[in-house]
C-alpha cells in the first residue's frame, strides 16, 4: 500500500468513526471506543489513523487485534471493502 492509498483509508476511517454513535475518546491518532469483542463500558479499543494500516484495531481490555475491515461491521460502519 503507497502513502496514497494510506492516506485515502485513514480519511474514510475518520469519515466513518465520526458517524460512530457509541462513546468514544479521541487521544492523539487514536480514537478509542467500546471494544466489540467483550462486553464494556469504558472505551479500551484503540483505533489508529497513522502507521502501515489505518483503522487498525487493539484493546488493551482484552488484547483482540483486528484490520478495519473486520471491526468495522462490529461497530456498525462501513468496512473498505462490501
């Protein structure tokens, strides 16, 4: 992936946590919400904008690591690819 297509992902993954609904924490290039893999109530699910893969996922409640195009239907928006 070349630092275009970096740079198009992460604006669609911003685009998209914007339209998020659930509680959510921004903290730099991350943005933290509600963790889809275990029951919560406090955002520990980072989701990261900067690096190799925008819209890369890790809890630091439970440790799951996941690619936007699989956290993303959990959380009710949309994934890269339909």
């Amino acid at each position: 992936m070349d630092a275009l297509e970096r740079s198009r992902r992460a604006d669609f993954v911003r685009n998209q946590i914007e339209r998020y609904s659930g509680k959510k924490k921004v903290q730099g290039s991350r943005t933290f919400v509600c963790c889809p893999y275990h029951s919560e109530n406090t955002p520990s699910g980072a989701l990261y904008m900067d690096g190799r893969f925008p819209g890369s996922f890790h809890c630091f409640g439970c440790g799951k690591n996941a690619k936007w195009d699989e956290v993303a239907p959990k959380l009710g928006l949309e994934p890269f690819h339909r």
